[in-house]
C-alpha cells in the first residue's frame, strides 16, 4: 500500500498510522518526526527547520521535498509507505507524484481523518500538557490551523479529482477510528 495521510493537526494523524503501519505492514513516514529528531540531534536540517515549526509554519518546500525524496528512496519503502504529515500543500502534492513516478510506482489512497478545529484544538492543548512540544501552545496551535485551512485543505480536492481520497470521522475511540480507516481502505 502506498498512501498518504491527511488531516488537520490533532486529527490523530500520527497515532493512527503507527496502527495502520503495523496492519498493512507498511512504514509511516512521519515528516514532522523527522524534523522533530533533527532538531533534537542539532543537525543542519534541523536548524534549518526549527523557526518554522516553532512559529507554526511550513518548513520550505525545498528543503522538505528533498528529505521526502531520499526517505521514499530507501529500501524500506519500496513495498509501500504511509506518508503523514506530506504534502502538505499542493506543489508537495506535485513533487511527491514526480518522486513516485521516478520511483516508477503511483499512489494508492490519500485518507483524510476530518476532526473540526475546536476538537483538535482542545487535544492539542492537552497533548501540550503530556508531550510538551513546543508548538502546542495555543498562537501556534492557530497559526498551525491557518497554514492547514489555507495550504493543505485543497489537497482533498486534488486527491477527490483522482478518485484517490477516503474521508473518514477522526471522532471517537482509537480503535473505532483505526476500524473506519480500513475498511474505508478496503472499499
Ligand atoms: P506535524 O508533526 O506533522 O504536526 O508537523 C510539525 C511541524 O513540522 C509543522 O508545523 C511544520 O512546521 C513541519 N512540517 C511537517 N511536515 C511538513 C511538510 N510536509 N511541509 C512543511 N513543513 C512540515
């Protein structure tokens, strides 16, 4: 399976895909994990991208769609992936089909997990209290939503237009969420 995984920040996007990893033994590729470890190892990407995820801001495309691209490229990946968290607006969405179609596969499924803002804003400021990221206080959290409703919301129509998307209600109990993105897979 070769997917992506959309959805505002909140949504549940990287808890679902550490399950559905495991279930269509496929790796999630988590580009916000990514960052997140090179800016804990101080690397030069690393540096690169932390004033932009500490604002709230997309890390330039440049710089994202190279680390995507060498990612995609490793031997783990060549029998599928769940990305989260990429693209995140529409010239990612264009390199990731160029990436693809130079890897010489296509894409499967892009999933949406729909959660309103007021939901996921309550579970980020919650999630600040337990995982302390830096850009879980409440100006990110809306600067996040912002670049999501301007930026990434029109991926749904792109991927919609290819007859690609699954939407799913990110609402409700882990595992119902999990069960819903299976089986909306599976149709
Ligand atoms: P996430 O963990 O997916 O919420 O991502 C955290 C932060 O990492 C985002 O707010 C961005 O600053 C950055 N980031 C993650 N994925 C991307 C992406 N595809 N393009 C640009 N920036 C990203």
């Amino acid at each position: 399976m070769r997917a992506v995984l959309l959805g505002p920040p909140g949504a549940g996007k990287g808890t679902q895909a550490a399950r559905l990893t495991e279930r269509f033994g496929v790796p999630a590729i988590s580009t916000g994990d990514i960052f997140r470890a090179n800016v804990k190892g101080g690397t030069p990407l690393g540096v690169k991208a932390q004033e932009y995820m500490n604002a709230g801001q997309l890390v330039p495309d440049e710089v994202t769609n190279a680390m995507v691209r060498a990612r995609l490229a490793e031997d783990d990946a060549a029998q599928g992936f769940l990305l989260d968290g990429y693209p995140r607006n529409p010239e990612q969405a264009v390199e990731l089909d160029s990436m693809l179609a130079d890897l010489g596969v296509e894409l499967d499924v892009a999933m949406e997990i729909t959660a309103d803002f007021d939901e996921v804003t309550q579970r980020l400021l919650k999630r600040a209290e337990i995982e302390g990221r830096a850009d879980d206080t409440e100006p990110v959290i809306r600067k996040r939503l912002e670049v999501y409703a301007t930026s990434t919301a029109p991926l749904t129509a792109f991927y919609a237009g290819r007859g690609l998307l699954v939407q799913v209600d990110g609402l409700g109990e882990i595992d119902e969420v999990t069960e819903r993105l299976v089986a909306a897979v599976a149709r």
